[in-house]
C-alpha cells in the first residue's frame, strides 16, 4: 500500500519549505509572537489559515470538537484548552482572540441526539455546548441558531478567566465570536453591539467591538430573548 502521508512529508521538505525557510529560521530565532488565538472546531472543512490569511507564526490553535472553552475553575478537570488559554494569554500576550464554530457541526448535532456509551468523554466534553440547545423541533434553522449560541456562551465562559476578563476590559485583548458558514465561504461575525451574527462582507468590524462587561450570564441571556424560538 503506497504511504501517502510519507509522500506528503516528503513534498513539504522539498516543495514547499524551501519558500518559507527564511521566515522559519526567523520564527526560530526570534521566538513565536502569534497575535492571535484561535480557538476552532475540530472540523476538517474549517482551515483557519485560509480563513484569515495567516502564514506560519501568527496563529496560536486549538482545537477541539465544537470549539468549547472550558471553565476556568477546573471543575471539568484537565483541559488542554483551558492551558492553551492562559499560555496565550500571559506568555505570548496575544491580542485578539477568536472562537470559531461553524454550519454542519458534528459536534453542535451530536448535544441533540445519542452519544455512544463507549463515548464517556466526549460525553462529558459536550457538556460544555449544552447551554446553547433550544427546547425545538430539530431543524436546520435550529442547529444554525444552536451553533452561533454556543459561541456566544464559550466567549462568556472566557470572560471568566481572570487574565482575559482584566485584558478585554483594559481594552488590551478584543474578543471575536465567529461562525463560519462552509457553503458560502464566509465568516458570521458576531457583534455584541447588535447582539447578532453580521455576514463579514457587511460588518463594521471582525468582532473587535467593546464586549460589554456585563453580569455574568446576562449577555447571553438578552441573546437568548432577541433569538427565542419561533414556535
Ligand atoms: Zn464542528
């Protein structure tokens, strides 16, 4: 059987390293400074490289199933996310960080339906979106809107780590909520101001807009009433 990833690898050394040499020798020798962290869904057909444009060092990733934040008290235990958050933040300073879900997510899906028993962590690991259902009828308006809630609730759950919150209301980090819609190629940006998903081709802004520093859980809730389920 040919071992296309060992073909791959090849072809990166020989193809396309060559280009970029330079800069990684530079990224070597000067350290990584990624200005933004890109918290993303697992999803294959989400490339936050060709999404924003970004090369090789200005992107700090991570990714998960459904792109949830975790708590910061640890109260759901050991979250690579949750230490990718406070390493962004307090060792590499970045300055703009995104929460990225997208349309036909596994992940949104799977908190309306059954999840194998064998499955006990992402099991537990969906937890994290279940805030975002709605109490309707399954639908694809329904996923769109369950979707576009849980970024808004995992941009919450980061306003609870302290060392974000202090910075967003210093205004030293800006906050984007993203839902990226794969069959028209663009990015929904969420803008707190009009507490609605705006087409990036008329948005004022990629979601660097003041996030409101309300109570806890109350932006989500005025969210949660501008978008009350049509019955
Ligand atoms: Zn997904």
């Amino acid at each position: 059987m040919p071992d296309e990833l060992l073909s791959r690898l090849r072809r990166f050394n020989t193809d396309y390293f060559p280009q970029y040499q330079a800069q990684f020798k530079d990224l070597v020798e000067q350290g990584q400074h990624p200005t933004t962290l890109f918290i993303g869904c697992s999803d294959s057909r989400l490339v936050p490289y060709m999404l924003t444009g970004a090369g090789p060092g200005e992107l700090f990733l991570v990714r998960n199933v459904g792109a949830f934040v975790p708590p910061y008290d640890g109260s759901a235990g050991h979250h690579g996310t949750a230490a990718a958050i406070e390493y962004a933040v307090l060792a590499l300073e970045v300055q703009h960080i995104v929460v990225c879900g997208h349309s036909h997510c596994g992940g949104i899906r799977a908190l309306y339906g059954e999840v194998p028993n064998e499955a006990t962590n992402l099991k537990a690991w969906l937890d994290l979106g279940r805030e975002a259902t709605l109490p309707v009828q399954l639908s694809d308006e329904a996923l769109r809107r369950t979707e576009e809630r849980s970024v808004v609730l995992q941009l919450e759950r980061l306003m609870d780590y302290p060392m974000v919150r202090a910075r967003v209301e210093q205004g030293r980090i800006a906050l984007h909520g993203w839902h990226y819609v794969i069959e028209a190629g663009e990015v929904h940006v969420f803008d707190v101001n009009k507490g609605a998903f705006v087409p990036a081709s008329s948005s004022e802004h990629s979601g660097t807009g003041p996030y409101r520093a309300a109570e806890p859980g109350a932006l989500f809730n005025e969210i949660d009433d501008a978008w009350a389920p049509r019955r």
